[in-house]
C-alpha cells in the first residue's frame, strides 16, 4: 500500500470514480460524502493525505480544511473544486494543490504521488512561502 488517503466529495459517482482509481493504483481510500464525515473518519483513522472537495452538505470543504489543518499543520490537502475562483484562497490557506473539476487524473495521481514523498523541509518552505505545488491547469509552482 503506498498510503492512506482521506476522499471528501459529496457527489456519488465522483466519490466511486476517485476512490476507484486511487485503490488501483494501491492507495487505501476513506470515503466520506460530507465535511462532518471528513472530520469524523479523520478522528478515528490515521491519514497520510486528504482530497477535498469545497462544495459539500452539512460542513463545507473549507471548514473541513481549517479543522484538518488545526489538528494537524503538516497534513497534505489537495482541494478539488468545480468553483474557479477558489485558488487565490487555496494559496493563502495553505493547501498543498488546487485542481478544478473536472480533474485531471493522470495530474492528480502524479500530484498525490509527489505530496505523499515530499521532503519535510520542502513541506514546510511550501507552507511558509504559500505556495501549492500544482495548480488545476497542471501548472508546476
């Protein structure tokens, strides 16, 4: 298994298509349909990376993120978000990429990939300097 990640969107078959791909390529997946859901299995399982979708029922994605992120700082979040006017405050929150819907896959695996064996000191000049290291037109920061 190369790790566990956290999947939060509340859209049924974007939710089975992402975790589908992600167990192919030998990902274990925690699917949660809501932001509370995303908090709540966050609690309970160990997680080495979390995509999120923004728009989502009952605790959006932004909330989501801010409590993820409170809990633990260093946590790789990649936002996911058909809203495009979303990156500018992907930015400033910290989150490790942004990609709009539809996603690109092959840049999403490749982004999760490259988060998941990023260096600690690269992490924490990401963080500090605010830079994501992808954007949603597969731009490398």
């Amino acid at each position: 298994m190369k790790g566990k990640i956290l999947l939060a969107d509340d859209d049924p078959a974007i939710l089975a298509a992402l975790s589908a791909a992600l167990i192919s390529e030998d990902y274990e997946v925690i699917a949660a349909s809501n932001g509370r859901e995303a908090c709540d299995r966050f609690k309970q399982e160990r997680v080495d990376l979390a995509v999120i979708d923004l728009r989502m029922p009952v605790r959006d994605g932004w909330d989501a993120f801010e409590r993820l992120t409170s809990t633990h700082p260093l946590l790789q979040i990649i936002i996911i978000t058909a809203r495009p006017d979303q990156y500018p405050l992907a930015i400033a929150a910290g989150a490790a990429a942004f990609m709009e819907k539809p996603l690109d896959l092959p840049l999403l695996l490749r982004t999760i990939d490259d988060l998941l064996v990023e260096p600690i000191e690269s992490r924490l000049s990401r963080l500090t300097g605010r830079r994501p290291i992808a954007r949603y037109l597969g731009t490398e920061l």
